[in-house]
C-alpha cells in the first residue's frame, strides 16, 4: 500500500534525503510540500503546513524537516488535524514537548515516529551484536566536523533550542544509546559557548556505566578538513572502532562491515521503511534517549567561554 506524505520545511535535509527517498519509496508518494520559500518541481506547494492540512485532507501522513525550535506547533497541528507524523531529529526542543506530542498521538490513535537517521547507519547493528556479550572496559566518542563546511549559514543551530555542538553530537548519542547494552547516565559536562552565541561549539561528556565502563565523548564543530565521526571501544576480549558515523565497523583492526555491503539500506530508505511498517502495525516509536543526555548535558554542564563565532 502506498500512502500520500507531504513534507513541511524544504531546506537541506529535505532536499538531500527526504525527496530523494520518496521518489524511490516504495511505500510513500511525495504529495505536496509547506514551505516558506522552498518548493520541489511538479509536486503542489503550500507555504504554510496550516493551508496544506486544509486543502488536502487526502494526505494521511506528514513528515517534518524544520529546525527543531520551530517544530512543535507545526507538529501539533498536524496530529490535532488527524495525520501521522514522522519527525526529523531531535524530535523537538524540549522533552516536554515530544511528551506532549507523544501523548496526544496516542489519544488520538495516531504514528508518532521520531526518527534517528544515524542508527540506521550500515555498521551500527553488527556494533550492537559484537557488543551485546562482551565486557566493557572504555568507549570514546569523537564526533567532530566543520560547522562551516557541514552547516553554512545556518543560523538557527546558533539560536537557543539550536543545540549547537549537538545537533551532530546527537547523532553520535542516537548511535550510543542503540549499541550499548545497559542504560547510561551523564556525570559530567564542560560546554564552551562562543562569546556571541546562545549555543556550545564543543563539548566533553563523562558517563556513569552501572557495568563499570569508562564512557566519554568529546564534540568539536571546528574542526577543519575531514570529520571524525568515532566510537573507540576496548573490552576484555579485543577492541573496536565504529566510524564514519557508523559507516564502518573495525574489529580488532580488521573490517568486519563496512558501508559497501550489497544488502545494505540507506539510512533514510530504513526510516521510511520503518514508518511504513508502524503505520501498518498501528504503533508509534519514539525513543528519546538520546534527547534526555543532551538534556541533562545542559542540565549539568559546567560553561566555557569560547572565542567568538562568525561565518
Ligand atoms: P535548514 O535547511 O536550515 O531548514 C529546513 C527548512 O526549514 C528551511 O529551508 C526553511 O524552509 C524551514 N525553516 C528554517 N528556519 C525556520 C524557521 N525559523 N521557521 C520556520 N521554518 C524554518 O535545516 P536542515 O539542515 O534541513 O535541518 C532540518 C532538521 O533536519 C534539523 O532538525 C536537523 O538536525 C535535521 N537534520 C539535518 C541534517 C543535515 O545534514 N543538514 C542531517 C540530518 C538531520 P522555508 O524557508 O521554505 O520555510
């Protein structure tokens, strides 16, 4: 069965993988878009998602593709319309608001399914499989990139609800929080906020293990040329690197999967995928685990005044 989706907010992200994805989808068919100013060529626009849900109530199911500080009203007015929503992450800029969102969908019998692109990366699952029976001893993570290069001009990841340094450092957390067995929680945090912005530029995490593991990460966006994307994890029967942003997994220094492998889905193909198949089950998943660190991580976090930010 194919069921109509619009798309609300075409920026990066749409353009690079939402549209694409629906093009090919073999569940989906791209309907119409709510954007301000963007649009896609041949699919019927709307520049508010308010008009779209008045004009179309054909459109099951809504996937947003804004910045997360902006996210909620339109989400709430999608469910309160009657549309299953799939959400880009983090699925809002609050923990309370995608409180709020999942308990309006389930009262209203709807999908909520907030999305983490990055657990659907090639190596992630043989990661969670190797580390499932092993005995833990360290995790690192070091996730860092050119804000530059990776963000130009975008001035929102800047503004409070932003989230800075983790709107990528999520990633890495969505990532952690899949592959590790036991549930983790912060103990530590320094973040270093640019003298003119409301958002850190990097940032270093300790965690407490009930295992007994040393679990740390460090988030930097200024970092220049290639990024790193990396998970360095030693146990008591060998060591491990998951990289590129759990692209690839090393063993021992040996490839055990990497991002060539022909069986292999792209990570948005699997989110689509997998909201297809909650709306056929009738369920929502919405897993804010990685959400609830960078939480606590602002909760928590000592500040550092860093130099000040300009593009
Ligand atoms: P973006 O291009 O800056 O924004 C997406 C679109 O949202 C914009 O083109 C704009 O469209 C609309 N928008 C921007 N600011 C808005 C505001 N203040 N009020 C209302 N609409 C606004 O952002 P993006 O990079 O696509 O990221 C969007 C979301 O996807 C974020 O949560 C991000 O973390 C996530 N994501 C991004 C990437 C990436 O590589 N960039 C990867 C994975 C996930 P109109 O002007 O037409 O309304």
């Amino acid at each position: 069965m194919t069921h109509r989706i619009a798309i609300v907010g075409i920026g990066k992200i749409a353009r690079d993988q939402h549209v694409p994805t629906l093009a090919a989808s073999p569940d989906f068919e791209l309907a119409a878009t709510a954007s301000r100013n963007g649009r896609v060529d041949g699919i019927d626009a709307y520049t508010s998602l308010n008009d779209l849900l008045e004009a179309r109530p054909d459109i099951p199911c809504i996937s947003l593709c804004t910045p997360p500080h902006v996210r909620y009203a339109d989400a709430r007015l999608a469910l309160e319309a009657g549309r299953h929503l799939m959400l880009e992450k983090p699925p809002g800029a609050t923990l309370s608001e995608v409180h709020d969102l999942i308990d309006l969908a389930a009262a209203k019998g709807l999908t909520l399914y907030a999305t983490w692109h990055s657990r659907h990366a090639p190596a992630v699952a043989a990661a969670r499989e190797w580390l499932a029976d092993k005995d833990i001893t360290r995790l690192h993570i070091s996730w860092k990139e050119d804000v530059r290069h990776w963000h130009p001009g975008q001035d929102w990841i800047w503004q409070a609800g932003g989230l800075g340094v983790f709107d990528p450092g999520i990633n890495a957390l969505s990532v952690l929080t899949a592959i590790y067995p036991r549930a983790l929680h912060l103990t530590r945090a320094e973040l270093a906020f640019p003298e003119n912005r409301d958002t850190p530029v990097a940032a270093e995490l300790d965690f407490f293990d009930p295992g007994g593991a040393a679990i740390t990460a460090e988030f930097d966006w200024l970092k220049q040329g290639r990024p790193e994307w990396d998970m360095h994890i030693e146990t008591a029967s060998g060591a491990a690197r998951l990289s590129e942003g759990g692209a690839r997994l090393t063993v021992d220094g040996a490839e055990t999967q990497g991002p060539d492998a022909p069986e292999l889905v792209g990570e948005y193909p699997a989110l689509y995928a997998r909201f297809a198949e909650l709306l056929a089950e009738g369920t929502s998943e919405t897993d804010l685990a990685p959400m609830r660190h960078v939480a606590d991580a602002f909760i928590l976090g000592r500040r550092r005044s860093a130099p000040r930010f300009d593009w």
